[in-house]
C-alpha cells in the first residue's frame, strides 16, 4: 500500500519534474539568439546587443533612446525607425500604423522588431544626442492656480546641451496604481545654465503624469527625464517674429525670447500671451522687465472672459483677434505657436489669411 | 481479436479518423471545447487559426500520451493517474511548440502560435486523448484518432466561425446576442452530426 | 469563456494604461461587444441614428473648441467649454491612430454632464463604442439625445 502511494506520487514528481526541465532547457536552447550587431546609421555606432527582446528596449539598454509613449505596447506609433536589413516580416500589430510608403522605406516599429539576427537600421541623427538623466528638483513654485514651474538640478549627466524650444520626456513615478509614464514638456531655462532644467507644467484633471507632478512629487525628490527632442527651434532668418502661447505654452517662447536675449539677436518680436482672466496670467513682470531691457522685444497680453468691469486695461478678446489687429499684415513675418491644438489651428487660419506663408508658421503640439 | 484488426492497415487509419471526425465529432456529439468555440468563433479567419492549432495539438499529444500510457503508466500501474498526467503532458507541449514555432517562423507563429496559449488547457484535446484509451488502438489508431478528432473540431469551428460572420448580431435581441445564438447555432448543427452516428461502428 | 488574442489585447488596451488613467472601461464588466450591442439597441429604441447623434456631438465639441476655452451656448440651456491640454493620445483600436488631447465639457441647467474628446467621438464614429458605465468619458446615448434635443 504505502510502496504504491510513494510510486504514483514518486512518478507525478518525477513527470513534472522532467516536462518543466524540459521547458526551461528549450527556453535556453531555442529562444537564445545570441549576440547580434545593429548597425546604425551606416556604421555611425555599432551595437552589440543580447538577442531575443525587442528593438526599442535594446537600443535604450545601449543609451539609444527612440521617443515612445506607450512602453512598447505598439500603439502608439512613436518608435517608428527605418530597418533596412534583418527586421524580418512586418507584424499584424504595426501593419496598420504603416503607409505604403513607409513601407516602401523599410520603416518599422521599434517597439515590435525582434532582434533575431543582425540588424542594419537607421534614426535620425539628433537621437544620437538624447541620453536618459537624473535630476534633483530644487523648487516646484506655483504660477498660477493650475500652472507650476519646477526646477531641476542635473544629477547625472551634470549637464545638458539643447537648443531653446526643445523638449524633454519627463518620468512619473508610480503613484496610486497608476503606472509609469513619460510625458513631454518644453524646456523654459536657456541652454546657457546647463546644469539646470526647468519646465511649466498645467495642472490637467485626471492627467497621470501632472497629477503625479503636482500631487505627488515633493521638492528635494529625484526625478527621471530623457531629451532633448523635437525641431521647435528659431530659425536663422532676419525676419520679424510673432509669437503665440498660452498658458504652459509659454515655456518654450520664454526660453526662446531669453536666448534671443543672451545671444543679442534684436530681431523684431512681439509675444502675444492669450488668457482667459486675470488670474490666469503670469510672468508678468518677467516679461516687462525684458521688454525694458531689449527694444525690439514687445509683450502682449490678452485676456478673452475678464469680467468688464475689472481693473485690466490690457487686450481685451481672443487672442486671434488680438493678434489680427495688431498685425493685420503679416506676410513678412515668421510665427512661432505653442499650445492646444485648437489655438494652434484658430492661429495658423488668422495668420496665413493676413498674409504668412503657411511655411513660415512654426508651432509645436506637442505630438 | 478485435475487428480492427481485421481491416487492412489503411482502410483502418480511416475508418478511425472519419468516425472520430464525423460521427464522434468531439464539439458536435460530445460538446467539448465548448468554451474556446464561443469565444474565438467570431471570425472564420481566427476559426480556421484556432482550428488547426487544435487539430496539430490533438494529433501530436494523442500520440504522445499513447506512448506514455502504453510504456509508462501501464507497466507501473499507475493507468488511474492518467487524467493529471495527459494534463501536464498537453501543457508542456503546447508550450513546447510555441517556442519552436517562434523560432522558426514568424509567419506561422503571427497565424498559428498566438493561438497556442489559448488550448494549453484545453478539455477537447484532453478528451481526445483520454476517449482513445476506451478502446484497443495500436499506436497509429490511436494517432488516426487524434487527427481524426482535430479534423472534426476544426471543421466544426471553421463552420460555425462562417455562420456568425453572417449573422447580424446587432439586429438580434439583447439576451440571445453573442454566445446565447452561437449556442443555438451548435445545437441546430449537433441535430446534423447526430445524424452520422451509427454509421461507423469501432 | 475564452477570447481570441485580439479581443484580448483591446480589452487590455482599454483598462487602465499609460494613456489612460482611469481606461475606457469604468467600472463595467461586460465585454466590449455587448457594450456595444447594448448602447446600439438603446439608440435603436430612442429612434436616433448613430450619425445623427455623432453629428450633434461633434457640432458642440468644434463649436467649444473654437471658442479656445471661453463658454459657448449649444442649445438653450446646454453649455459647452473646452479644456485645453498638450499632447496627443492613441486609439486603443489598433490602427486608428492618434488623437489630440484635451475635452469639451457640456452641461446641462440641471448640472448633468458630457465629456467629449477627439477620441471618443472618433470611437463613436468607428467603433459605435461610447465607453463603459462608470467612465468619465461615457457618452450615454439617451442622456446625450435628450441633452442635444435629439428626441
């Protein structure tokens, strides 16, 4: 009686026993893929990179860091990169995510390319220059009742190289259930202090990362970010400029006007700053104390639902009609947009009806 | 002397795997592997997918698990721990397979392989293989009964996948929408197949 | 009962992500199908095509888009403001792209609430997918109808 109990429990033991060494040896033996090389750019770098996960996780291991929202869940379609040799088929998950042109180009997503084999793939050349920092926040102040401006000390790398109207991906932390995610914010300091980063951030309701900022993250706490990204940069004409932003699209117009500043570029620039009431306004003073210090520099505040019978005796209206009325020619002008997607639009159609090339229209959604 | 052993080699093979496709079809006559046919059935493309994952995965793990019944529970007498131990052999198979699939094939696997974690456990495959020991099969009956098997799950998903895709389900009440006409749709069909037995007697 | 990977993968995509705090689910349980069939018949029953009822929404939500944040009136009695925010944000069906943030909030004189986005008039419109009970951004066929003087 006992003997036969022992067999069949001895032979149940022995039977998974075997099956599960079986798997973990075939997890060994069949999903290995060894060291594989990813050229880059046409040997601009080199990677040797462990096989078996996926193209985007293995270029950030190695310090390559390709914009991506979603964490490599192929949805968002952020990571997209050119595989010219070794990608292997197109998979049915970033099929629909690819116009035939780009598949024409080779282009893939990153996230959903398994590095198998060699690879030959191509990104563009600023991403070379993106690294992944540590930083310390030395103030979160309040601008106004939904706006605050953080200031971060660089940890490691202690310094960073961009050009004003960048932006960085900021890292939340896990807070609450809530996972972790990156989000992009423009860069507000000037390049010249290096060794510090600071971003204006709008409170949204229920929004995972400004909730965490505002909510969560205390002075004095580490903070994660990668950058600098993006192409919203001046451009090297002589032509006047109008600029357009609200709220925490100021950050990169603020950035931008003070690097103006520090370089001694006097071009011609009118800032209009669109807002609903008063209490929506800030930098005021900022602004007008650089207004007095650089005589091509003009600030335009508008505000569209201030009561009518407050104090404010600046613009009045939406910030469309402000800027039409100020300039209700504007074809010699370039136009530098930062905001909502809605203002960015009611901007271009006003400008490009009074006259500006839609190319001379620069703006950043933030996409 | 059983009476298969009568037939010829093949005239056997076949006999087995039409009586277990058709008059023993193991979702239409047995109603099993119920519940990956409703929810995968939607569509016959991801049918025909999920189908022939099952068909491969019975065939081979009926196979498998006539060897490990023949030449190792039977000799330890141990044939009463044959339901946990087919369980465990089925699971590590399928594993198994989608590793090498990955390896080998993208495109098989992007076709084929998602579907394999779905019918890891899988009551269907296991009947099979549990259905075969209540007769005297040599080991390629017994593997003409798994395909044989797999075949009638397969065709049975396949048709049902084709009759959804037609069925408006948003015209149809609330209550009988989604698993409720699927359900009346398999048993109008188990009529049909109900029809066959009989015909082959094994 | 046992879902293909697919459905799999876009009820994951539809709970809780890195886009989506709270997801597009809510607090319902039910699988999206019979979301989906379920707001269908409600519409079905009120006698107001899904175009007509998308048509309205979309009208309000450009019309408070427009008006950059300020309030504007729809109807008598139903006012829509939009809330600006930077970024954009993917469907959870795969392949629809990406859409920008931001939401147009219309209230009712009673103080009942819609909150629109880009995307969810986009599933409206695609998906007939109003999202589950219980999000904010539910948009209850009937209560919508009724606010938009649809029936």
């Amino acid at each position: 009686m006992l003997v036969s109990i022992l067999i069949s429990v001895g032979f149940l033991l022995a039977c998974g026993l075997v099956l599960a060494g079986l798997l973990v040896l075939a997890e060994k033996k069949i999903l290995n893929y060894g060291t594989c090389h990813v050229d880059v750019n046409a040997g601009r770098k080199v990677l040797d990179v462990e096989g078996g996960s996926s193209l985007l996780s293995s270029l950030a291991e190695q310090n390559i860091f390709i914009p991506s929202a979603c964490g490599g869940r192929g949805s968002c379609a952020y990571c997209k990169l050119k595989v010219q040799e070794g990608g292997g088929m197109v998979g049915p998950v970033e099929e629909p995510y690819l116009s035939p042109e780009e598949r024409q180009d080779h282009v893939r997503l990153a996230c959903q390319v398994k590095v198998r084999r060699d690879l030959k793939i191509e990104i563009p050349d600023e991403l070379f220059s993106v690294s992944r920092f540590r930083a310390k926040l030395l103030h979160k102040k309040p601008l106004t009742h939904d706006i605050v401006e953080l200031r971060l000390q660089l940890l490691e790398p202690d310094s960073i190289s961009f050009e004003a109207g960048q932006y960085v991906q900021l890292e939340s932390a896990e807070y609450k259930g809530r996972e972790s995610v990156m989000r992009g914010y423009s860069i507000s300091s000037v390049p010249s202090d290096n060794q510090h980063l600071e971003l204006i951030i709008r409170r949204v309701p229920d929004g995972i990362c400004t909730t965490w900022v505002f909510d969560h993250l205390k002075e004095g706490a580490e903070v994660l970010f990668s950058g600098p990204y993006g192409f919203f940069h001046l451009s090297d004409t002589q032509a006047p400029i109008i600029c357009i932003a609200g709220g925490s699209g100021m950050a990169p117009i603020w950035a931008i006007v003070r690097d103006m500043k520090e370089k001694g570029i006097a071009r011609p620039t009118t800032y209009f700053f669109g807002a609903l009431t008063q209490r929506d306004l800030f930098f005021l003073d900022e602004f007008r104390k650089l207004e007095q210090e650089c005589p091509w520099f003009k600030f335009v505040p508008a505000l569209s639902k201030e009561p009518a019978d407050s104090g404010w005796t600046g613009e009045r209206g939406l910030i469309t009609d402000v800027v039409s009325r100020h300039f209700p020619d504007t074809s010699k002008h370039e136009a530098y947009l930062c905001g909502s997607p809605g203002m960015i639009d009611a901007s271009v159609a006003v400008l490009t009806k009074n006259g500006m090339p839609e190319a001379n229209v620069f703006y950043d959604k933030f996409a | 002397m059983t009476p298969l052993a009568d037939m010829g080699f093949l005239s056997s093979f076949l006999l087995i795997f039409v009586s277990a496709a058709f008059t023993d079809n193991i979702l239409m006559a047995r109603f099993l592997g119920m519940c990956s046919c409703l929810g995968v059935s939607k569509k016959v493309d991801t049918s025909l997918g999920l189908g022939l994952a099952v068909m491969f995965v019975t065939a081979a793990t009926a196979a498998l698990n006539y060897l490990v019944y023949q030449y190792l529970l039977v000799p330890l007498h141990l044939e009463y721990l044959r339901l946990i131990v087919f369980i465990v052999v089925i699971a590590a198979f399928t594993q198994l397979v989608e590793m090498i699939i990955e390896r080998v094939s993208e495109k098989l696997y992007n076709s084929l392989g998602i579907f394999l974690p779905l019918i890891t456990v899988n009551c269907a495959i296991l009947g099979i293989s549990l259905f075969m020991l209540n007769k005297p099969y040599s080991f390629l009956q017994a593997f003409a009964f798994g395909l044989g098997g797999g075949f009638g799950w397969f065709l049975a998903i396949a048709l049902i996948g084709g009759i959804r895709e037609k069925i408006n389900e948003a015209a149809l009440p609330k209550g009988l929408a989604g698993p409720g006409i699927t359900l009346v749709v398999i048993g109008i069909m188990a009529l049909a197949f109900v029809g066959f037995s009989g015909m082959i007697k094994i | 009962m046992k879902e293909t990977p697919d459905d799999k993968a876009l009820e994951d995509r539809l709970g809780a992500s890195k886009f989506s705090g709270e997801g597009f689910l809510g607090t319902d349980h039910r699988p999206v199908d019979e979301i989906v069939a379920a707001d269908l018949h409600e519409l079905a029953q009120l006698g107001v095509a899904q175009e007509t009822l998308l048509a309205a929404l979309r009208d309000a939500f450009e019309k408070a888009r427009a008006a950059l944040g300020g309030e504007v009136e729809i109807r008598p009695g139903l006012k829509a403001v939009a809330h600006e925010s930077m970024g954009r944000i993917p469907s959870p069906f795969r392949g629809d792209g990406v859409f920008e943030k931001g939401d147009v909030v219309l209230t009712a004189a009673d103080g009942e609430q819609i909150v629109l986005t880009a995307l969810g008039l986009a599933m409206i419109e695609k998906h007939s997918f109003f999202q589950g009970r219980g999000s904010r951004y539910r948009v209850e066929p009937a209560r919508a109808a009724r606010l938009l003087d649809l029936v």
